[in-house]
C-alpha cells in the first residue's frame, strides 16, 4: 500500500523462459512495403509472455506490442501497448502512448512516482481491476546475453493503482 | 389411447428440446456491427493455449501439447498472434490476444462464455485495444449438427457469429487507442470457424465500427 491510498503490484517475467513462441521472440508480419516508411525502420513487435508473482509462481498471461505511429503533430511516436490477464482475477490494459476511451491527451506531471521513460496509464481494467486507474511501469533488467543473441534477464511490469471511487 | 397420449407427449418433448436448443430465450443476446464498419478476415500466426474448440470443452481433446502454456494456473486460456487481411487479402494489421474460460459452461443458457482482449496495431498508424465477450456455444451446437450430417466432413463448420452481450451487462468494445485512434471508442463483432491451414484453431471475421469519442 502506498502512500496515497494506492497499492503497488509487481507481475514478472523472466527472460527466455516465459516467453511464449520462439526464443528470439515476436512475430513480424510479412506487411507490403507500403505500409513501413521509406526508411524501413519501423515494424511492429508482437510478443507473449507467461507471467509470475513475487514467488515465482506462474499466474497469468500478458502481450506487448510495440510499434511507430503518428504523433498529435504527425510526428513518429513510439508507441507500447500491454494486456495481462490473470485468470479469476481480470485483466489490465495499459499503454505507453495510447489514450483510454473519450479521454482528453494528458502529460501527466505525476506519474505516481514513475519515470516518464517507461510507464504509461493504465488504460482499462476487468473483473477485480475494475473501477482502478493509475500507471505502470516495464521495468527490464538484462543479466546476460548468449553467443545466440538470447537475452536473459526479467521484465517487471510494476503497477500502481487506486480505486476511482 | 394411453399409448397415444404418450407418444404424442414424447413428441411434443422432443420438438421443445430442439426448439430450446435453437431458441433458448436464456442464451445471451449476440449481436453484430454491421453500418459504416471495415471487416477483416483474421487467422492465428501464434497460438498457445486452450482454443475453446467443442471437442476441448468436454475434455475430449487429444491436445496439440506443443500449444501448451505449461501450467495449470492458466490453462483455461489462450495467447496469440494473429494477422488481419483486408478484403484484397493483404495484410493489414497485426494483434495479439488473450482469451480466457469467463464461467464455467452454463448449459441451461446455453451460455459457453469466453473473455477476449485483443490489441490490434496497424504499422504508421495506430493502435486500439479492446475487450470482447464471445459466446461458444452456437459452436457447439453447429460442430455437433455438423457431425450428424452425413455431409459434415464435406461441408464442415462455417464461420458462426459469437460476439453476445456480457450476462452480467459490463459494457464491452474498444477501450482505448494510440496515433490516429488516441481515445476513439466503438464496439466489434467476430464470427470465427475452423483455420483451414490449422483444423484444430479458430479464424475468423473481425469487423469494427470505430467512433470519435
């Protein structure tokens, strides 16, 4: 619990083993080179995650896609998306970029206490997140990385929220 | 004239099974988007987990275990990656989706539900994400009519319409976007059917009806 009369969760995965699909992660897809810009840089990466509590033990599923779209002034912005699903309990949508339904474009000059680098509003909740706003966090620290290219290390997707009540 | 009576009640037994089992009036109310809507057909690139087929929700799957999310926390649930192609059968957007069991299997209301998150980007163009409620049952029903018809392995399973309202009411749709979707809202509606590259999954028709907030 914080200060503020929010709570403070912590989901984690760790790196390779909870990623789902092939080791070096993602899908691609075979867009037409139309849709990239001209340099070629930008694509869009989807990956799927299992997720775990503070003890290690797997208890859900979560997705991350992150890509280039269009600013408010059309520039390129870089954008993340994240669902995680814990079954029985919910689900969160959160975003780095998106802006939650019929919602006005905020800078948010307090991010609970998150850096401005890697968090973002979480933008829905189901079940037992429902009628909770606040932020998250992707908080990835790498500890290795083999002759292969495959990382090793741990995601934590700090979240932190209270009740819009 | 017992006899009589009787046959003609097992009849008339028989008929209002069918007819509750094409009408059930407690089954969740489906429904379709339609007006001013973009449809994309969609199959999985990805898929781990449990694909909410008939033959897996009465535990009568042999199981791809290679599809496995390897543990037992999450095995009424489903990840993947799955692309969009617009008409011309170009690839237009890719997502990801979480789906998971939302009861258990409700038979008096015919009521198989499924929770879906979707998160749909399109490349230089923006996202949204969504949450949907799909309910399985006219699946059941469609794979079990299929089975006995003699025709079935020839005709097989076409697309069913599975979007239904939530039965506890929660609203339901898109809940939020990035680039030239920031904070739009809307609703979508899916028909799926078997993959015909993967029998054992689901693709489908996803058609959103998008709307400035």
């Amino acid at each position: 619990m914080l200060i503020n009369g929010s709570r403070e969760e912590t989901f984690y995965i760790r790196l390779p083993d909870d990623r789902i699909g092939s080791p070096r992660a993602a899908s691609t897809a075979a867009f037409p080179q139309q849709a990239f810009s001209p340099v070629g840089k930008e694509r869009i990466l989807a990956e799927l995650f299992r997720v775990r509590d503070g003890d290690g033990t797997i208890i859900g599923l979560a997705t991350r896609m992150n890509g280039t779209v269009p600013g408010p002034l059309g520039q390129p912005e870089p954008v993340t998306d994240w669902m995680l699903l814990i079954p029985g309990r919910g689900a969160l949508m959160m975003s780095r970029g998106a802006i939650a339904t019929g919602e006005e474009r905020e800078f948010y000059v307090d991010r609970m206490g998150f850096s401005f680098e890697n968090s973002g509003p979480v933008i829905s909740g189901t079940g037992g997140f429902a009628g909770l706003m606040g932020f998250y966090g992707e908080e990835t620290e790498i500890e290795n990385v083999d002759a292969n290219g495959q990382a090793y290390g741990v995601v934590r997707l700090v979240t932190r929220l209270r009740s819009t009540n | 004239m017992k006899r009589l009576v009787g046959i003609i009640g097992f009849l008339c037994g028989i008929g209002a099974g069918l007819f509750m089992l094409l009408n059930n009036p407690l089954s969740p109310a489906g429904y379709s988007v339609t007006a001013d809507s973009d449809s994309y057909k969609w199959r999985p690139l990805e898929f781990f987990g449990i694909a909410f087929t008939p033959t897996e929700l009465l535990g009568i799957s042999t199981g791809a275990s290679d599809r496995s999310l390897g543990a037992k926390e999450v095995k009424l649930t489903s990840a993947s990656i799955i692309l969009l192609q617009d008409e011309a059968g170009q690839p237009a957007a890719l997502a990801t989706r979480l789906t998971a069991m939302s009861k258990s299997p409700d038979m008096l209301t015919e009521n198989v539900g499924v929770d879906t998150y979707t998160n749909i980007f399109w490349a230089n163009a923006g996202s949204v994400l969504m949450h949907g409620y799909e309910n399985r049952w006219p699946l059941v029903r469609s794979h079990f009519v299929a089975s006995d018809s003699e025709a079935g392995e020839q005709t097989g399973v076409t697309e069913v319409s599975v979007s239904a309202e939530r039965p506890d009411k929660e609203p339901t749709g898109i809940v939020g976007g990035s680039g030239v979707f920031s904070a739009i809202g809307g609703r979508y509606s899916e028909s799926i059917g078997p993959d015909s590259e993967q029998p054992d999954l689901y693709a489908g028709t996803i058609t959103l009806d998008i709307a400035v907030k």
